[in-house]
C-alpha cells in the first residue's frame, strides 16, 4: 500500500482561509482545554500584576504611572484596559484577553502549516501545538505571550503568502502584524529583521516593491510620531524604546565578559566547600552552559516527544530547502531564533517555556514533517489507510498530553495572600493607595489584591518587603507610613505578637489573623497613625 511522503509535497497549495471540520474540532478541544485551565487555577502570575497596573494606569488617565513600576509599555495592558468595561474586573479582563488571542493563534498555525502539508498532517500538528502543556498554562494566565502569539505567527502565514502571490499588501499585513508581535514581546523584533533580510538578499520576483511595502508601516509609524513628540511634548521613545533592539545585542556580549570575570574573581577568594579547579572550569564552559540551559528548555517546552519529531522533521526536509524558499525562510528564522534565545540566556540566564515561542512558530511545520514520516510510517507497517493512521497518531497525542493537562498545578495555600489583600480593600474603600508590608515574596500578592478595585495604578514599594518582621522593622514601618504590616510565624520574631499587645497596641491593632501551612500563623496589623 503506498502512502505520500514528504517528497510528495503537494505543489498547489491549499485555499487561505479554509478550516476543515477536523481542524474546528481541533481547535474547539484546545479552547475547551484552555477554558478548563482558567476554571481549575484561581491564581494569576506576579507579572501579571504589573500588566493590570499599567492598564488601570491607561483606564482612568493616569499618564504618569504607567512605566513607573515598569518600564515598558507593551500593547497588552492597552487590551486591558479597552475591554475591561466588558468584564468590570481586571484580572478576567487580562485572562480573557490570553484565552481569546491564544485561541485564534490556532487559525493562522494551521493556515501557515498546511501550505506545505496534507490536510491530516496539518490537523495532527495544530493537535500538537494546541495540546503542549506550557502554552496552556500561558493561556489562562495574565501574560503577553497570547497577544505576541497571535500576531508573530499571522505574520509568518502572510510572509510565505506573499512569497507565493508577490502581492504588495500581504507583505504591508505581514509586517503590521510583526510590528504588532514586537510591541508586545520585544524578541518578536527577530522575525521583521529576518524578513526584511530575505527579502533584500533574496525576496524573489518585485522584491523591491515588496519590501518597500513591508517598510511602509515603520515608515508612516517613524512620521506619526515624530508629528506627535513634537505637538504633544511626550517622549514615546520613553514608552516604547525601540533602542533595545540595537542595543541589546551589544549587551549580550558585555554581560558574557563581565560574567567571566566575576567568575575569576570568585576564583580568586579561594571559597570554602570548592575545589580550586571548580571556577577556571566552569569561566571557561560558560558558553556550553547556556547551550545546555538552551536544549533543556527546548525539550521540555516540546513535551520531549514533539522536539524528537522536529528533529526528524527538520532532516528529512534538508533536501526541499533549496528548492522551496518558504522553506528555507522557516529555516533561517528557526536557526537565528535560537540564537537569540541562546545570546537572551547569556544576557541574564532567564529562559522559561514562554521564550521558546520564537522558536516553535517558525519551526512548526518541520514538526509536522515528523509527524508525517511517523504517520506514513504507521500505515504502511501496519497496512492502514492514511485516516486511520492520523487518527492513531492524534489518540496517541491526546494521551500524552491530556494528563498533564488536566491535572491541578497549583498550590491551594496560596489563595490565602488573595483574601487577605481583598479582605484589606473592602475594609479600606477609600480610594487611596495601601501600602502592606511583609517578610514573605507573596506580599506583593496582598498589596495586588488591596489596591485591585480602587481607580489608582501604586506600585509595590521595595521597603515594604522585610528580610523579617521585628521590632526594629516596626519602627520602620511606622517611619514609612506603611498601613499594614503581616507578620507570619516561619520568618518573623516569635515575640513581635506578644510586644504589640503588652506595649505597642496603640501603635499597631491586630486586625485578623490566617492560617497558611507554609508560613504558618499570618497575623494582620493596622498601623494606626
């Protein structure tokens, strides 16, 4: 029985638009998933709580605080802020925005995959990417990477569609929706600059008209707001800092040497509990770490079996790439992709799931040439028609992934920091910002919560989080007109609870106290002024 291959590429391609009834039962089981997933974990992620401040900063006017607790203005608080008229609460605001573009980031996958595959192929690699456990915990979350999602890879589709039309306005909708990408996660930067590269070395048939196109928008974007920085006085380059994307790689390489260095020094301290040899070695492996750090996340983020099917994929294609240059643009984006996730490791070691992203969207469909070869593979061995081997592959995925999935990934206790901050905003009302202090992390949740509902956008105050709660912090809490303090039993003084009561209960009141089985008793004190 013969099966198609990957040399058997279809040559014409499939209609733009199309979404065949398995690919919308594909999709309407990654938003079914994603939806389970905001239902089932109440908690939202700490940078989250900088997006919604920036949002409510945006909402009621307030231009001064919006890059004052961070420094950069993404276009994902500006959703927020534009629905949460919809909603009338912040945190469904932000978490409906990462559901919906997470969602539709599912249209434009398929539609970029099947312009080089089958249609059973193209619906077993959207079931792939829809189901990777880390984009699902992503999804329900208060994160940008959705809203970066969806227009990095609506820009890839359009890219290779205008390479197949030579039309000038895919190439002018391909590069809004990278610039769209970049607004929102600076790393999306990488595929307008690949592709304004491929398209000078290489574009094909009216590549200069093409790229002037693909340049329009920066072009009218560069004129609108140097009109606006000169008849509104406001510094956009402060909001946006576009410079980042020239200065950062020369950051990379500064931060490569001064790591070096610091190692060196270290090695020089002749530090307790190390061998002498330890620091020279790792000075000088440090570029063989971060490669490591780089596979490890990679793998993981992939759910392992998917990155082995990539892999497969991406060899059994060497051959298409000189012959299909959406290939070989996929390619190229691919390989500086990890580059730059490579030179991010080497700028400050942080790489999680979200990263990868950059990756995985111009690398999808060599993931679904491996799932090609192993569904051709199956039919053949086992003398089954195409369909029945799809279906056997897309069983197999579901049961890889779904456990992972549908199991509950967060811890329960930390709910109580949520009701403690709420507890402190229904008790205040005031309209005022309320400062808490505390000596564990997750008192910037309590700080999160008691500001959420009042129409200001405060920062959280470094002071306000303590090595410990004592009697020397009381002190400085007073000073510092904090207006609350929480004093928890695992890193406070024992005897703080019992000094405000005897001698300082004129000073502080013990307003309520929790329970937390990791940081035991929690004890909520009003500062009285």
């Amino acid at each position: 029985m013969r099966t198609n291959s990957i040399e058997d590429m279809p040559q014409k391609r499939a209609g733009h638009w199309h979404i065949p009834k398995a690919a919308a039962l594909v999709i309407l089981i990654g938003a079914a998933i994603r939806l389970y997933a905001f239902a089932e974990n109440p908690l939202i992620n700490s940078d989250g709580f900088l997006y919604i401040q920036q949002a409510k900063a945006l909402y009621y006017g307030l231009s001064d605080a919006i890059v004052r607790c961070y420094k950069y203005l993404s276009a994902y608080p500006v959703l927020i802020a534009l629905t949460y008229d919809v909603w009338d609460d912040w945190v469904i605001a932000g978490q409906s925005i990462s559901l919906l573009f997470s969602i539709l980031t599912f249209f434009p996958a398929y539609w970029l995959v099947r312009r080089f595959l089958d249609e059973h192929t193209s619906v077993l690699t959207l079931l792939a990417l829809v189901l990777m456990p880390p984009f699902i915990l992503i999804s329900r979350d208060v994160m940008r990477g959705p809203v970066y999602w969806f227009f990095s890879m609506t820009g890839l589709w359009l890219f290779i569609l205008q390479m197949e039309n030579s039309r000038c306005r895919l190439a002018f909708a391909s590069s809004l929706c990278f610039m769209m990408g970049a607004w929102t996660r600076i790393e999306g930067s990488l595929f307008i600059l690949i592709s304004v590269a491929y398209l000078t070395g290489g574009g094909g048939e009216k590549k200069w008209r093409r790229l002037f196109c693909f340049l329009l928008p920066f072009i009218a974007l560069f004129i609108v707001g140097a009109i606006y920085i000169l008849h509104a006085h406001v510094d956009v380059m402060a909001l946006f800092k576009p410079e980042r994307i020239l200065s950062r790689p020369l950051e990379f390489f500064s931060r490569y040497s001064e790591l070096r260095q610091n190692l060196k020094l270290l090695d020089r301290q002749n530090l307790p509990g190390f061998s002498p040899y330890f620091f020279p070695r790792v000075r000088n492996l440090v570029w063989l770490i971060a490669l490591g750090t780089l596979a490890v996340q990679v793998i993981e983020t992939m759910f392992y079996i998917f990155f082995v099917l990539l892999i497969f994929g991406m060899i059994k294609t060497l051959p298409r790439l000189r012959t299909d240059p959406g290939l070989r643009y996929l390619a190229m984006t691919s390989v500086f992709a990890l580059i730059t996730l490579y030179a991010q490791i080497i700028y400050n070691w942080a790489m999680t799931s979200r990263f990868v992203a950059l990756f995985l969207f111009p690398a999808l469909v060599f993931m679904g040439v491996g799932l090609k070869e192993t569904w051709v593979f199956i039919a053949g061995k086992f003398r089954m028609n195409a369909l029945r081997a799809c279906v056997l592959v897309g069983v197999a995925i579901m049961a890889i992934t779904l456990p992972k999935n549908l199991s509950a990934r967060y811890v329960r206790d930390k709910l109580v920091f949520r009701e403690i901050g709420r507890f402190i905003s229904q008790r205040e009302q005031g309209g005022q910002a309320i400062s808490v202090a505390g000596a564990f992390k997750r008192v910037r949740n309590v700080h999160f919560y008691a500001n959420l509902e009042s129409p200001i956008a405060p920062c959280f105050e470094e002071i306000c989080f303590l090595n410990a709660v004592t009697p020397e912090s009381l002190q400085m809490v007073r000073a510092h007109d904090i207006h609350y303090i929480i004093w928890d039993e695992k890193n406070s003084s024992p005897g703080v609870p019992a000094r405000i009561e005897t001698e300082l209960n004129d000073r502080f009141e013990n307003v309520r106290e929790w329970q937390s089985s990791r940081l035991g008793r929690l004890i909520l004190y009003e500062v009285k002024k």
